[in-house]
C-alpha cells in the first residue's frame, strides 16, 4: 500500500514545527510571531503616521545655499544649519502654510525669503549669500 508524503505549502506551514519563530535556537527574530496579526504600527503608516494613513499636514523644504556652515531662521526661531537641510535625505519638515526663512552668516548679508509650504510636498530652495560690504 502507498501512502503519499504530506506536501505544505510555504505560506500554510503547520506552526507546530516552529514552535517559537524561525531563528536560530529557538529564539526568533526578535519574537517576531509570523502567524499572529499585529496593529499598524507607525512605520506601517497607521493612524498615528503623520496624522493618519499616510496623509501629512507638514512640507519640507530642501535648502541649498552657500555658505554651508550658515544659520537658518525659519519665522525668527533658529532651525539649524544650511548643512542640515541641504542633501537628498535631508530637507527642514514644516507646517503647511507661509514661512519667512532667513539665512545668516558671519561677513555676509543675510538672505530672507518667504515659502508656501504644500501638504505632502518638498520645495528646493538654491542661492548663495552675497558678501557683505559696508
């Protein structure tokens, strides 16, 4: 008589003979349970990312300027540096609405500008400071 293996399917494995997850000594990754459901977290883009399922009330601004080393004032509070804000991953996250932005440096004249910040959008703002004469 033949008896036929029991076939499983990758995505239907039994969880009896993963007892406590797929790592190495029986500890998992991290505890990660594949066949329990967990909430959306906020990486995930759940009700707690940016207001909720992935919508934003917040822009970003990417500020390229020269000097790098110059302070960025966005509605007369210090932001940081122009170096913080100006490389791919980098940008200055902001409410939307109108910002006054001015960029100041030693030696130079300051550079002041206003930006409509758009929900969900990043804007690219380019220039260099003058040298200040007297």
């Amino acid at each position: 008589m033949y008896v036929r293996p029991r076939v499983y399917n990758y995505y239907s494995y039994p969880r009896r003979y993963y007892p406590y997850g797929y790592g190495a000594f029986g500890l998992g990754y991290f505890y990660y349970d594949p066949y329990t459901w967990y909430p959306p977290s906020y990486y995930a883009g759940g009700p707690g990312y940016y207001g909720g399922y992935g919508f934003s009330d917040e822009g970003e601004l990417r500020i390229s300027v020269a000097p790098r080393d110059a302070d960025v004032y966005v509605d007369g509070y210090f932001a940081g540096r122009v170096d913080q804000f100006d490389g791919t991953f980098q940008s200055l996250k902001l409410e939307a609405g109108p910002h006054h932005i001015q960029i100041v440096a030693p030696g130079f004249a300051p550079l002041d500008f206003d930006v409509q910040i758009e929900p969900g959008r990043k804007i690219t703002y380019r220039g260099a400071l003058q040298p200040f004469r007297p």
